[in-house]
C-alpha cells in the first residue's frame, strides 16, 4: 500500500465514523453537500455526482480537485467550517473513485449513497448555490 493510499484509507475511516457518529445528520451541511454536488455534477454536464465521478477524465479529476483545494482554503479563511466540510467530504468522495481495495468498498458506497441523498434532497427543497469563488 503506498503512503498516499494509507493516508486516504485513514480520512475515509474518520469521515464515515464523523458521518455516522451524528455530524452526518446536520441539516446546513447536508443541505451543502447535496446543493454544492449537484452544481458541479451540472456544470460539468453531468446527470449528477455518481455520473461525474464515473466520466471525470483526468484532467477533470485534478481540475476538481484544485477547486475543492480553492473554496476550501477560501472558506478556512471566511471561517466558514462547514463548507470546509463539505469540500473535504466531495474531495474523499472523488478520490474514491480511483481506490479498488476491497475493504473500502463499503465505506466508498455509503459514501457515495449519502452524498446523492443529500443531493436529492436539496433538489426537492429548491436549494441552490451560486460559487462565487471568493470567500464570504
């Protein structure tokens, strides 16, 4: 297993047990998570976050990834933790896509399930999210 792959196995052990440990059941950041993935599954043309993650090329991958890195620096500015939150959790989620090891396939998944819950449910309340790409 080489390092980057331990230190990913480690964030996505600590964000499904943050998840299902009750931070997972906030309603501003579940609301986040579900508008901020559908935006960016929009954006990039895709039917929505699943659909995104299994089209992202290359270059689309790294793009994602700088713009988690970006708003997520930007809100760590603003103090906005649960938007730092939210890009932490869609980063985990990308990065997913490109671990095979069995033993993470059932967190991926939940992972995965719980950001289209989110997104669904963001979808039926109307939420949108304008990215202005400065903090606030």
């Amino acid at each position: 297993m080489t390092e980057r792959d331990a230190i990913f196995r480690e964030q996505l052990i600590t964000l499904m047990a943050d998840l299902k440990s009750g931070s997972g059941r906030d309603r501003e950041l579940r609301r986040l998570i579900g508008a901020f993935s559908d935006k960016i599954a929009r954006q990039a043309s895709a039917r929505d976050w699943a659909d995104l993650k299994l089209r992202a090329d290359g270059p689309t991958y790294d793009s994602l990834l700088r713009l988690f890195q970006k708003e997520s620096s930007a809100a760590t500015k603003s103090g906005d933790t649960r938007a730092v939150r939210v890009f932490e959790i869609l980063a985990i989620s990308m990065i997913a896509r490109r671990q095979y090891d069995p033993d993470l396939q059932e967190g991926i998944k939940i992972l995965d399930d719980y950001i289209a819950e989110c997104a669904t449910n963001a979808r039926k309340a109307g939420v949108q999210i304008i990215m202005t790409g400065k903090a606030n």
